[in-house]
C-alpha cells in the first residue's frame, strides 16, 4: 500500500488565506447587509469562493485527522479527497498531466463506478463538465 499526502505547507496558507480573503470578508459584508440590496455581494462571493474553499477545508481537516489524499492498494485507487474508491480492474488508462499542478488522469470502462459515488451535486456537476474532455476523472496529487 502507498500513501500520497497532502502538501501541509499550501494547505495551511490556503486555508488561513481563506479565512483572511475569503470567509472573514464575507461574515462582514453578511453582518452590514442592511439595505435590500446589499446581499448580492456576500452571495456573489459564496458562489465564487465556497467551493474552493470546502475543499480546502476538507483537506485541512483530513491533515488534523492525519488521513492521507490517496491511497494505492493492490486492489484499487482510494480517493479520500473526492471520496471515492476505484477498483484498479475498471480503470481503462491511467497517466499523468503537468499544468500549474500535477494530477493523476483516469479513465474507466464505465464512468458511472466514478460517478455514482459522488454525494455532492456541486462536486458531481464539476466532474461532469470536466468528462467532456474525455477524462473519466482526474486528481490533483499535490
């Protein structure tokens, strides 16, 4: 079994800079909100920002609980991020892409075994637009 961790450093500097940039302004512009109007800007925020943001919560925590990003076994690709289990039987192609960051590329017989695991809407919306590319699904490993 290998483990890929998550990089502590950028996690802990996203997640304070969430708090700074991202939550703090929000709970102010909510708490001033007196004027009819003056929510559209909290909610243009929360819609930009939250699911940024609830992933690296996520990931702060999963350091707290000193539970690892990914998970090689002999039998299947464990994905605690996006909560998901791959059996290594149902992947069809698997490499690797360099952009700002790396990520591990899959691609499954069936799209679905992906899927179906997902009890996020948002979370599943965002993969559903990436499938576009071809991609079943793809991991930030850093």
């Amino acid at each position: 079994m290998h483990r890929i961790n998550y990089n502590k450093f950028n996690v802990i500097l996203y997640f304070t800079g969430g708090i700074l940039f991202y939550v703090a302004p929000t709970v102010l512009l909510f708490l001033n909100a007196t004027k009819s109007l003056s929510f559209i800007p909290p909610i243009i925020l929360i819609l930009i920002g939250g699911y940024f943001y609830f992933r690296i919560t996520k990931a702060f925590l999963h350091i707290i609980i000193n539970k690892p990003m990914i998970v090689f076994t002999k039998e299947e690709y464990i994905d605690n991020f996006n909560g998901v289990n791959v059996k290594w039987k149902d992947i069809k192609l698997l490499s690797f892409e360099e952009n700002k960051s790396p990520f591990v590329v899959f691609y499954l017989d069936q799209n679905s075994l992906f899927y179906n695991q997902i009890t996020n809407p948002l979370i599943l919306l965002f993969y559903k637009f990436e499938a576009y590319s071809g991609k079943s699904f793809r991991t930030n490993i850093c």
